[in-house]
C-alpha cells in the first residue's frame, strides 16, 4: 500500500488519543501541527497547543523510503525501531544530554519526544559563529558514557553480543558503507562535486593508494570491530543546543560499531565549520580567525575531555568490581598492567578517531549527502578553494593517523592546512 504522510488532524486526533502525550499538550487542546525535517530520511512535525504554545512535542516518522531522494530509494520503516531503541539507552546513560521519549508506535513507525523550543541546530549555530561555552564538555560527557557503558569494558560478555544482536541495523549501515566508504573514492553518479573543484582532487581520491588503502582499513573497522552501540550519525545536525544545553538527537543510524566512528564523526563536522569559516566568517569584512581558533579548541576539549572521562569511568568500574573490564588484564595488584592496556586502547582509539574523521570530511565533499557549512558559500572558487583544504587534511588524517601523536598535532594541521590557502591565494 501506497504511503501517505499523516494530515495534520489525523496526528492532532492521534496525540490526543494517548493520554501520555493528551496530557502534555493539553487535554483536547487546539493543536498546531507544523513540519518541519530538513533531514535527510524522515518526517519530523513540531505540534504545539495553540492556547499555550510551551505545551509542545516532537513527532518523527519513517516513511518507507529515504526522504531525500523519495520512493526511488525504499527503505524499510523498522529503522525507527533502533532509533527509539537508542534514544532509549542513551537517555538512560545520559538524560541530560538525549530527549525523552514520551511514545513510540511500531505499527506508524513513529516517535514523539521532547520539545527542544529553545534549542538549535549546532551546524546553523556554528555557520553564524555562535559560541557555545558549555558544548565540549557536555559532548565529551555524553561519548565517553555512551561509548564505555555499551560496550566489553562494562558489560558481562553475553549482556553485550545480545546487545551487539538486537542493534544489527544493516539497513543503515549499508548506507555508510556506501556513501562513506565506497562511493566518493569511485566515479560513483550517486556523487556530487563542486564545478570549480579540480579534477586533480577528485582523481586523487579514486586512485592515491595509501589513501584507497586507508579508506578500506576504516571501512573494515566500520564493518567488522563491534565494540559499543554507537549514536552512527553524529554530526552537528545531529545535535541541539542552547548557551547551557546540548541534546544530541536522531541516532537511526545506531548500532555496534567502533567507537572511534562517533568521535571521528564530531570532529570531522567541527573541522568542515573551521575550513568553511575561512567564507563565513569574512562576511561583512569580520575577521574568521577568532572563531575558528574556537573551533579547533572544541576538537581539543572534545577529544581530551572524552578520553578523560572515557578513562576514568573504566578505572572507577574496575576499582568498584562494577565492570567487567578487569577480565582483559586478571591479576595485575599493581594496575601497571591495566594501566599501560588502557594507554594502548586510547592510542589505537585515537588513531581510528582520526581515519574515521577523514572518511566523514570526504563523504561530505564529494559524496550526495553535503553539509550546509560547505553547500552555503555561494561564490564557486571560493567554495572549491575550503573544499580543497578539507581533501587535503582529510587525506592526511587518514594516512598519518597512526603517526600523528596528539589532538594538539591535528589541530596544527589544521591551521597550516588553512594558512597554505593564503599562501596559495
Ligand atoms: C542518503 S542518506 C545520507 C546521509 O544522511 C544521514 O544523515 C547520514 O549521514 C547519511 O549518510
Ligand atoms: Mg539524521
């Protein structure tokens, strides 16, 4: 049967048959029901009472195809089991940072949360040079509990392969393997290039060896290393903030994965705001240089921040016998053994951080799904010029990744990156 989206009196009728969600809005309130996705998959409505508009929710429903491209591309309505799923966890281990789910129906394919009213859209904050003093911390919080509670270092064996079985969501991942992976590093039509950027850089992708064999290490990784449930689309549009808050939202993509994917797929998205801020920031002849130096400080915060936290959680689990890390080392009354395996574990983390971080910067060069960061500079050369830059580093992340040492190394390589476009202008 042909699928048609809900009129705005059917989901207004429909809220009010739950009482959960009548009594939010407002008994048999006057709803105002107004769509809204700008996402790439699904239908997201805000419905709010017309008396009392505060009294408000979000409703998001997977049409049984991928919304960017409309019936030519069918997917199957399940994906919204593992986004409300995910929700679920990850608002158990981090309420502070995850919208609560206030209803889901598995028969409409349909979720209701909370309102974020006063909440943005990072990527649009970031595009208007937005600071956000709290946002590091609060994402460096919510990857390190994420991460370390979903996965072997935490749970008992069994308790996570169950885990690891009930988040097999091959649907969407077949779609990061695709478009991250595979398809920018080939002459693929699905991808969509710049006029003004080089056929050089484009040739470069499809036939760098060190960089195709890097590409296929990270997609390996993608497929293969099942450590924790990850959010699988962590991007700023996938996050909503204010000056005090941050809700990370959408995680349809969800499922067992390295966890170097959700890390490498924030800082990628801060690292195409720095590049592009070299356009957005010189509107109305302001200076870009401020802004980005704050940016690349949320790639520093994010990173440090996270392995700290990602750290400690490990050794207060292991001193409290709350996890089940202690299995990785045994008897070590000196913890010099599981101190240098907890070194090693964040070294080899960061490094996939990094190839993860290339991958996602690439894909939203070339591939079809871009970031507006990029897609909003309407002068072509100067617009190839930042996605030239983003390659190149890109490219670097990738090859490098096991010999860069630090964040503070990546970050200036991110600056010399953006001062060689002077260099060259
Ligand atoms: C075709 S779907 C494109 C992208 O949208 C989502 O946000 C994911 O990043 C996916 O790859
Ligand atoms: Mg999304």
């Amino acid at each position: 049967m042909e699928f048609e989206a809900l009129t705005s009196s059917e989901l207004a009728a429909y809220l009010h048959r739950i009482p959960a969600v009548n009594a939010l809005l407002g008994d048999d309130s006057e709803l105002e029901v107004v769509e809204v996705g700008d996402g790439n998959l699904n239908y997201v409505y805000f419905v709010s009472n017309v008396q009392v508009p505060q009294q408000s929710v979000v409703v998001k429903q997977a049409p049984p195809f991928l919304r960017l491209v409309g019936e030519a591309w069918p997917l199957t309505r399940q994906r919204m089991e593992h986004e409300v799923a995910a929700l679920r966890r990850f608002g158990a281990l981090c309420p502070q940072h995850v919208p609560q789910v206030y209803h889901a129906d598995s028969e409409l394919f349909l979720v209701v949360m909370q309102r974020l009213a006063s909440h943005r859209i990072l990527r649009r904050g970031l595009i208007d040079g937005i600071v956000y003093p709290k946002l590091a911390g609060h994402m460096a919080t919510y990857l390190a509990r994420t991460l370390f509670y979903g996965s072997d270092l935490f749970l008992d064996a069994e308790a996570k392969k169950e885990a690891a079985r009930a988040g097999i969501n091959s649907e969407l991942c077949k779609i990061t393997e695709e478009l991250v992976f595979t398809f920018p590093f080939e002459g693929h039509p699905s991808n969509v290039y710049s006029e003004a950027l080089p056929k050089a850089a484009i040739e470069r992708l499809r036939h760098h060896v060190p960089l195709r064999v890097a590409v296929a290490q990270m997609k390996w990784a993608f497929m293969n290393h099942a450590e924790t449930l990850l959010h699988g689309d962590l991007h700023t549009g996938s996050i909503m903030v204010n000056q005090d808050e941050s809700y990370v939202i959408d995680p349809e993509f969800a499922f067992y994965g390295p966890m170097g994917f959700d890390v490498g797929a924030l800082l990628a998205n801060f690292l195409l705001a720095f590049f592009s801020r070299e356009w957005h920031g010189r509107v109305d002849g302001a200076d870009p240089r401020p802004y980005q130096s704050w940016l690349l400080k949320q790639v520093v915060e994010v990173w440090n921040g996270f392995a700290a936290q990602f750290l400690g959680l490990w050794r207060e689990h292991e001193n409290t016998g709350g996890a089940n890390s202690w299995h990785f080392i045994g008897d070590d009354p000196s913890h010099e053994c599981a101190e240098a395996f907890r070194a090693a574990f964040i070294r080899r983390l960061f490094a996939d951080t990094l190839g993860f971080t290339g991958c996602k910067m690439i894909r939203r060069i070339v591939g079809m799904a871009k970031v507006a960061d990029i897609t909003s500079i309407p002068d072509a050369a100067a617009r190839a010029a930042i996605e030239v830059r983003c390659l190149q580093f890109a490219e670097t992340l990738l090859v490098q990744r096991e010999a860069l040492m630090g964040i503070e190394e990546v970050v200036e390589l991110a600056t010399a990156t953006q001062l060689s476009r002077e260099v060259d202008a």
